[in-house]
C-alpha cells in the first residue's frame, strides 16, 4: 500500500510535466517506444501463451485476424471477437474433456461469491518507512509508468482521440494513490491499445461498462471464477491482435523519412524481452546468471551484461535514442547531442541502462567491479558521440542545404 501511494506522489508531480515532454519530443520517439513494447510484451509473450494449447489458441488468432485485419465476413450476425473466443473456448474444453488436449487437464473449481467493498484507510502509514530500501526500485518504476503514459496519450491522439497528456497522467497518478489508501496493491496505468479497440468497436460505454465489471468482480470476487474459466490460450490472441495494431500505428502516423528511428526504437524492448526470459531461475540459475552478469571477455562485456544493461529503463532509452535519430535525419546535430547527453546523465545514475539486474537506481560513486566499469563505459558512449556530432555541427553546411 505505502508503495503505491509513493508511487502516485511521484506520478502527481511528473504529470504536470507530461504536455511539455510531448511537445518536446517527436512523435516517432513516443510512438516507437510504446510500437517495440507492443511488439515483444503484447505481441511475442501472448503469442507463446497462445500456442500452448495450440489448437484452441492458433485458431482464435486465426478468427481474430480474419475478422479484424482481413475484414473478413462471418456466416453469423455477431461481433467477430466474440465469435472468435466462444469457438476457442469450445475447443479448449471439448478437446480436454475428450482426451484428445494436453496432458493433466482438468475443470477449474467453483467459487465462492464474496462481499469486500475496498475502503480508504491509513494501513500505508505503517508501512512507508519499509518502503525506504526499495525507492531505488519504486522510482524508476513510477518514471517509467509516466513515460508510457506519455506515449499512450499520444498514441490516443493519432487515432483521433485529442486528450490532454497531463489530464491523462493526473487521472493515473490519483488512481493510483486511490488504490494505495483502499488497499490496493498493484498500481494503475492507462493501457496500451487504444487504436486496437476502437478498431474493435468500442467507444467510451465500453469504458465506462468495463471499468464497472471489473470493479464490481473485485468486490464480489466473480473475477476469479472468470480467470480460471477462460483460457489463457484463448483470451491471449487479443492481446497479440493489440499488440500488431500499435506496432503498425508507429509506422504508419509518423512521418517515412522517421522510420528508420520508429524501428530504432524496437531494439531495447526486445533486450528487455530477453530479460524477463533469461531472468527466470528455470532457465539460468540465479548464482549462474550473477557470474555471466559480472564477467568480461576479450572482446568487452558479456552477451547477458549487455542485453541486461540495454533492457532496464527500455521505454525512456527507446525514446531517446529515436529523439536523436529524428534530430540526426532533421540535420539537427545540436539537438541530437543534447538528447545523447541527457541520455548520459539518466545512465548515469541508471534511470535507464541501470546495471542493477532488478533495473534499480543508485549513486555512480557507490558502484564497484563490473557493475561500475558497464556504468562508465555506456555512460562514456553517450558523452563520446554527443562530443562527435557537436564537431560535425560545426561544419559549413553544403551547397543546397537548408
């Protein structure tokens, strides 16, 4: 609870900075950002969700991609996504009550309806001064939040929806502090997805209608009945649907010579990606993954220190590294030099290629060994090519040059 109230304080005065940041930074920058988490976060890992019931999964996405991309008409005269989820459905259970699906099916269990209507209390007061070790964690997350935040709003404005980011980023941050003081654990953010589910016909009944199920399932618990009663395999399509429909926005609402940049910006969401994967202790031991961390080679870091170092803080590298592709692309080398040196200072103190696996904050004079040497040489890498193009700026611009 302390912690997302401290998280909504951070969000309450950063929102107010958020009409600014937009103004500032262009939009193949925003969109990029948000188009290379779509891809990898919404796309890729819905995707391996689905395909674990292949069946079921691989044909909701099928009907889903019929229905949505291809236009395609269906023989009945209802909404083609609900089509698609009563058909997944019905295969899932049909093929795991015939045998014929994966091993070890079984039918979930009943719930028991319940009555907890969330009240405002002050149990967070207890609990902020055990938040104090983890504000290297909790501030880059919050920053983090606003940042999409950022790019959400703009990603609503392309697809004809002209809110103001800083109303958009005032409602999270009150939301959040909200659901701290109730008892909420988990904080709010605006989702990801708005040109995809106007595309699937929603408008603000959806909404409003939305908001009000689910917060009613929480009071009287249905909520948990419905997530072990749908599929994962069958609900996750959606969301690769989601995740295709941002991704092709980022290209196609920002200018073409900008795509280069928009297609910079996917890299880091994909280290991340690797990230989250790689930091399974199923797949590399927690003492293995620490020693591949901190070792070097003859030819520099490690494969994982680097994927690691590039995945924290992705959303904000992302945008600055598309920033000053755009600068680069307009011929403002200034610019992109100042973008490349704020890029430095956020690393810096590891707002974004943090090189604490948990992607926490810290004081550069506090590091030691490796961690400290991957801190100074990304941190170098910025001041080193913000220095070139500040000589290159100086050259005489060529004949023809505007």
């Amino acid at each position: 609870m302390a912690s997302l109230v401290v998280m909504g304080l951070l969000k309450l005065v950063l929102s107010f900075c958020g009409d600014a940041i937009t103004r500032q930074v262009p939009r193949a920058a925003l969109l990029g950002s948000i188009g290379g988490a779509a891809l990898t976060l919404l796309g890729f890992l819905p995707l391996v969700e689905t395909l674990r019931s292949p069946v079921a999964g691989l044909v909701t996405l099928g009907l889903l991609l019929y229905v949505l991309v291809a236009r395609g008409r269906l023989p009945v005269r209802l909404p083609g996504v609900l089509v698609a989820l009563l058909v997944g459905t019905t295969l899932y259970y049909a093929l795991g009550l015939t045998g014929l699906g994966m091993p070890g099916f079984a039918l979930p269990q009943g719930v028991t309806l319940t009555f907890a209507l969330p009240v405002p209390n002050t149990g967070f007061i207890a609990g902020l001064p055990a938040t104090v070790p983890f504000l290297p964690l909790l501030l880059p997350f919050g920053l983090l939040m606003v940042a999409g935040g950022i790019n959400v709003a703009e990603s609503a404005r392309v697809a004809g929806d002209d809110y103001r980011t800083r109303d958009v980023l005032l409602v999270e941050a009150v939301a959040t502090l909200v659901a701290g003081v109730c008892g909420g654990v988990a904080q709010t953010t605006p989702y990801f997805g708005q040109p995809a589910y106007k595309h699937m016909g929603a408008r603000q009944g959806y909404t409003l209608v939305a908001g009000l199920f689910i917060g009613l399932g929480g009071v009287f618990g249905y909520l948990t009945g419905l997530v072990q009663w749908l599929p994962v395999a069958v609900l996750a399509p959606i969301i690769v649907y989601v995740g295709l429909d941002i991704t092709l926005q980022a290209f196609h609402a920002t200018e073409r010579r900008h795509a280069p940049a928009v297609a910079l910006a996917f890299l880091p969401s994909i280290a991340y990606l690797l990230v989250i994967k790689l930091g399974n202790p199923a797949w590399i031991a927690p003492a293995q993954h620490a020693a591949l961390y901190a070792a070097t080679d003859g030819h520099g870091l490690t494969e994982l220190a680097a994927i690691v170092t590039l995945g924290n803080g992705f959303i904000i590298t992302a945008m600055l590294w598309a920033s000053a592709l755009v600068a680069m692309i307009e011929a403002q080398l200034r610019r992109a030099a100042g973008v490349l040196l704020v890029g430095a200072g956020l690393t810096l103190f590891g707002v974004i290629h943090s090189v604490d696996p948990r992607g926490g904050i810290y004081l550069p004079w506090a590091l030691e060994g490796v961690p400290k040497l991957i801190a100074q040489q990304f941190t170098a890498a910025y001041v080193a090519l913000a220095a070139l193009f500040l000589l290159l700026s100086l050259q005489k611009p060529s004949r023809g040059t505007g």
